[in-house]
C-alpha cells in the first residue's frame, strides 16, 4: 500500500531524512517513533504529498505521493491541527465531504458513524467552546469523510486525558479491522506497542531498527533473569565474572543475570551457601527499553554531504528486519526446575 525507497529530506545543508527505505503492507499498523527532531514528521508529511522529497520514491495506494489523485485515497491527521472555531462539528465535517463530493446522503451517514464511535456527542456546538479532547475527535472524523484507504496520523493522542486516549488508540485498532493502512508517530511508546504491527525507530533522520515489536526486541534488546532465594548466594569466581548483583527483598535475595548459563552458577553458588532456589523469574525488555538503548548510540553526522551509516549498524533495504513501570513489570515467573532443565 505504502512504498518507501531511498527517501531522503533535505533543507540547505540540513538532512532531515536520510535514505530511509520501508514498506506498508494492506491494512497495517505501521508505527514511526523516534526523538524531537528525528525526522518523523517529515516522513509522515512527505506521505501524504505535503512536502516533496529531494531525493528517492514514495507511492501510495499506487500512485506517487506527490499526485493530487493521491489525497482523495487518503486522510491525514496533522499533531496540530486548528479547526474552523466559528463552525460546528457537523457543518465542519460536512463542509470537508464537500471539498471531496461526497453526496449529502454518504457523507451524513460516514460522519455521523465516525463521530458515534468518538463517542463525541454536542455536535451542533461551536468548535470554539468544546475540549481539545473533542476538537482531536472531530479531526479524526475530518481523516474520513472521504473513506480513504490510507490514513496518516501524526501524534493522534498527543496531549489527551487518559480516557480519550484509550479511545483514540481503539478506534486506531478497529481502522485496521476493516481493511484500512494507518502510519502514524507518537511519542507514548506504549501506545505503540498496544497498536502496530510493526514499528521504524528513527533517530537523526535514519531508520535505526524496523519490524515487529518481538522482532526488534529480540535483535536489539536482551532477555535477563531474576534468581529469588532462600539464603544469599556465596561470592564465587563464576559469580565474579558475570558481575552478578544480588539484593534482599524482603525475606528472600534476588540476583540479576543475563542467560541461563549464568542462573546456574547462581545455583551452584546457592547451595554452596545451604540455600536453595524458590523462583526464577525472565523479563523481556520493553519497546521503551530498547528504543533508549538504540537512540543513545552514536549516529553518522546529517548534513548532506555525510552519507555514511551502513558501519554503524543502520538498517537498511528490508521491510521485515527487525512501560516497563518497576522491577516486575514485565517478568515470567517459573519455577526454578523448569528454568533450569
């Protein structure tokens, strides 16, 4: 549905994307995360032909971004997206069927759909007196007046209560449902996690790590252990070299370690102590976890004239590559002979 190749963004001597190469298949999720200022929004805005690329090509539902044809197969949602104040929800949304031709008939039926599964009731108040909550959900409606296959949406919960957001990201999952392609940034990255079925981290202007959450965590990101015992293991040599760090917790020790190799030293040495194991718990890390991990790294220079990068690890030409809250968040308990045999 979406193709992206060799897209690259320049302003002056100013890379804003560099050679950024993905694809988006029929009815995906596909989510872009990154820091301020790694380039996100440009992708989007080069998608829906709002900005043109300096280099490279980008099609949507078959046909160049930059075709006017284009923008009636798609809805986009900008971060920040002013609304007519003086006019109402309906008349607003009627007046963008309008720019579409949409019949008068469809285009009731299309908003009056979209806004019922908003849940935004007050249609006929001005947009000036109603929450920024329910202005984000007449914006959303506004993406789909036009039925579009395509949708681009740029932060669609960016500074959204709780409730609303929960919303948003399941109206977001049911687009899916039926058949629609959403590409869309958001700096929550759980919100992320809940929603795509892949994902491109983008830091400078490059994509970094692309795929599925599972298939980025299991390239980029390491599965560690917790060992909860009995006793305090003794200090062992095999201990020593893993720099293994143990702390009590509550009546019991817990010791952190990163293979299952290491969770059986952590046993021997526990029964050299006259203890034993009670439990042993995997933590995989989360989207958050590895994103910190890979935007820390250090990135080739983006002006124009460095085009480096393949040797620092970015990826490249392939489509299928690739909150935690506190200690447990995210951990799978077993019993120690299980994690162990």
């Amino acid at each position: 549905m979406i193709e992206v190749s060799g897209l690259r963004k320049t302003y002056g001597d100013f890379a804003a994307v560099v050679d950024s190469d993905f694809a988006v298949d029929d009815g995906e999720v596909f989510g872009i995360v990154g820091p301020n200022g790694a380039g996100k929004t440009t992708t989007l805005k080069v998608i829906a032909g709002l900005v043109e690329p300096t280099d490279g090509e980008v099609t949507v539902a078959g046909f160049d971004a930059g075709d006017s044809e284009m923008r009636r197969h798609l809805g986009f949602l900008p971060e920040e997206s002013p609304l007519y104040e003086e006019m109402t929800a309906l008349s607003y949304l009627r007046f963008f069927a309008d720019l579409y031709d949409v019949p008068r008939e469809v285009a009731d039926e299309r908003i009056g759909a979209a806004l019922d599964r908003l849940e935004l009731d007050h249609r006929e108040r001005r947009l000036g007196d109603v929450s920024k909550g329910m202005k984000r959900k007449v914006a959303i409606a506004r993406s789909l007046v036009n039925d579009p296959d395509v949708l681009v949406y740029d932060e669609p919960a960016s500074g959204l209560d709780p409730v609303t957001t929960n919303s948003v990201l399941a109206f977001t999952r049911e687009l899916r449902e039926t058949g629609k392609t959403v590409v869309f940034s958001a700096h929550n990255l759980y919100h992320v996690e809940s929603v795509c079925d892949r994902v491109a981290v983008m830091n400078e202007g490059r994509i970094v790590a692309r795929g599925s959450v599972d298939e980025i965590r299991e390239r980029h990101g390491e599965t560690t252990y917790r060992v909860f015992t009995d006793v305090e293991p003794t200090a062992t040599a095999a201990l020593a070299d893993l720099d293994a760090t143990t702390e009590a917790v509550g009546d019991r020790f817990r010791t952190a370690v990163p293979s299952m190799d290491a969770v059986a030293a952590v046993r021997e040495a526990v029964a050299d102590a006259g203890g034993e194991v009670v439990d042993i718990r995997s933590r995989e890390p989360s989207l958050e976890d590895v994103f910190l991990d890979i935007v820390g790294r250090p990135m080739p220079g983006r002006y124009t004239g460095d085009r480096g990068g393949d040797s620092l690890g970015v990826e490249r030409n392939s489509d299928s590559d690739e909150s935690d809250e506190g200690d447990e968040g995210d951990e799978t308990s077993a019993t120690a002979t299980e994690a162990t045999e």
